[in-house]
C-alpha cells in the first residue's frame, strides 16, 4: 500500500487502484486518447467486472489523480496523477550497452567544449523527439562588489561595476529619460545596500522576476535603480551564449500544443531563454534527476509542459544542467534514462578538457 496526503488527510491508494492508475498513464502516453472501463478492462488484464473498474476509475478522479475531458468520456492523468506515477509506478527502462556506446561516440571528448555542448542538446531533441536544453558551464562564481553610474550625453549612463572585488566592467546602457549625478547616486547606492556581495545570476533574476514587478509602487529611487539596473544585467550582458536550446519545432507535432496562444509564450520563452535558465540554475545542485510536471516548474509558462533535468560535472561538482523540455504526455521511461546517461557522458567528455 502506498500512501500519500490529500487535502491535509492521508488518503490510502490500494494495489488495484495503483494498477488502474498506471494502465491509464500508460495507455494515454502511448495513444494521446482518455480511457475508458472497456479498453482497461483489456489493457489491464485484471479478472475485474467493468462496474468494479468505473468505481475505481471514479475513486482516482475523487482524488484529482484523473479527469473526464468530456461528459461520458475516458479518463486521462491530471498533472497529480503523473507525479504519483512518476514516484511511486514508473520503471525506468535502462540503455541497451549499444544505445551507450553511440551516445559515447557522439559526444567524443576529442571536440571542443562549445561542440560538445551543442551535441548533447541535439542528442536530447532528436531522441527524444523534444527540446533538448543544455546549460554552458559556469566558469566561475561572479559576484557583485560595486556598482556606480556616471550620466553622459543623450540619455546614456556608464555603468562600472567592480566584480569579485578586483575586476572592473564598464557598460554603456541606454534609458528613457536624463538622470542627474544625484539620482544615480542614490540609485547606486540602493542596489549596492541590496546586491553587494551577490552572484550576478541572483541579482539579474531578481530584477527581472521580482523588482520589476512592483515598480508601480516604489519611490523615484528605486524607479531609477531598475530601470538602469535592468539595463546592465539584462539577459545580453555576457558575451557567450547561457543555454543552447535545440529541437523546440519538435512540440509542434503535439496535440498537446495545438492552442496557438500557448505555443507563441513558449516558442518566447525559448528564444529569450530567462525563464529557461532560472529553471535550470535550481537544478545545479540537485543531486539525481529532477522532474517538474506542470505548474511545479513555478513558470506559467512551462504549465503545460514537463521539464526533466540533470546536473552534469565531475569530481569537483556539477558545472552545468541539461534537460528535455516537452508535453507533460511524454514517455518518461524513456527520457528519464536518456537525460541520466547524456548528462554523465558530457561531464566525462569535458572533464578531460580540464
């Protein structure tokens, strides 16, 4: 018997139940239809009657681990059922030692780490049929020391920020209006009481995802210090690219992504990469395969959307995430594997760059 909780109350799912909730996952990866009692009655291959299999199919949709898309219709998982049989129903299946030895020949230490980078992330979308994602190493941890603005001509300010406490950047950024020295003052002054001494990934994802949130409630200050702020650690701010993403057209073939709307945020969130690479910045020191089903991803975004990740490195630590970005309906017996063993083998191919 396993148990979980529901709505603050232990609710206890017995085998049979268990049973009918993976058949019904599996059924709706592999076809995309909802199920209903007769095509589990013969899926399933219990000795149940038909009314003995819709009182179970009810029971799990009580608990929200199913749904009827339609009145009268089949069954498919709701997000909840996925990550009930996720952790508690899937068997992962492992990779034939053939599989292994052509992923090991793909991603030969003998190219050069951007190479490398890129094979891996197309290895993931043209396996899995998905979006691959593959997160450049980190090549060192950059922290904010100081940051000052100097106003010049035609609305441009000279950003200088000093950076783990010896060295200095200079960025030219462009704002909507004229600030004077002593606005930009206090505005360096703000960010340096909230940001000095953090990792510049920090400081950008907060700008962007927090801050900017709340400008129409702040003082002028603060106005200030966004807006320039934005402008320096804005997603260009590095010279090499964050995350190569490959494979993304590949969700077009998804009923799963038929809504045009949905698939215009997404196609965004791929270009823009942010969201993507906050994701995957959680992940970096998570140990073992990450899943997020759905909304858990915490970006609205990927809500309809599975994501799985793992960290690659060596010795010293992981260095960098990859994962497979797809339609929650994906054959995770499948992909969890193909992500574990990618991620190993990139982490060995550029371990011998070091």
């Amino acid at each position: 018997m396993l148990q979980l909780n529901h709505n603050n109350s232990t609710v206890v799912l017995n085998e049979r139940s268990q049973y009918i909730l993976k058949t019904i996952v599996e059924c709706y990866i592999r076809d995309g239809e909802p199920i209903g009692s007769r095509m589990l009655s013969r899926e399933s291959q219990l000795a149940l009657s038909p009314a003995t299999i819709r009182n179970t199919m009810a029971d799990l949709e009580e608990l929200e681990f199913v749904f009827s898309p339609h009145t009268s219709s089949g069954r498919i998982p709701t997000a909840k059922g996925y990550r009930f049989f996720i952790d508690s129903l899937l068997n992962p299946k492992t990779l034939s030692v053939d599989s292994v030895q052509i992923l090991k020949t793909q991603l030969d230490a003998n190219a050069d780490p951007q190479s490398l980078l890129t094979i891996a992330s197309q290895i993931l979308s043209e396996i899995s049929r998905f979006a691959g994602v593959v997160m450049v190493p980190r090549r060192e941890y950059l922290t904010l020391s100081q940051i000052e603005f100097l106003p010049l001509s035609e609305n441009r300010v000279l950003a200088v920020l000093v950076i783990n406490e010896y060295e200095i950047q200079n960025r030219i950024i462009y704002v909507t209006k004229k600030y004077s020295i002593s606005e930009l003052q206090q505005a360096a002054n703000y960010l340096n009481s909230i940001f000095k001494g953090k990792d510049l990934y920090a400081v950008r994802w907060h700008l962007i995802k927090e801050m900017a949130e709340v400008q129409e409630n702040v003082d002028q200050i603060i106005h200030t210090a966004i807006e320039v702020a934005n402008q320096v650690f804005s997603a260009n701010q590095t010279k090499t690219e964050d995350c190569i993403v490959t494979g993304q057209t590949n969700l077009l073939d998804y009923i799963d992504f038929s809504d045009k709307e949905r698939l215009r945020q997404l196609f965004n969130a791929f270009s823009e990469k942010q969201d993507i690479l906050h994701l995957l910045d959680q992940c970096l020191n998570a140990d073992g395969i990450q899943i997020f089903v759905g909304e858990e991803s915490g970006y609205q975004v990927f809500n309809g959307c599975s994501v799985v990740t793992a960290s690659y490195g060596g010795s010293k630590g992981a260095i960098g995430v990859l994962g497979i970005i797809g339609p929650i309906r994906m054959n995770y017996e499948q992909v969890i594997p193909l992500v574990d063993i990618t991620a190993q083998l990139l982490g060995n191919a550029l371990n011998q760059h070091s």
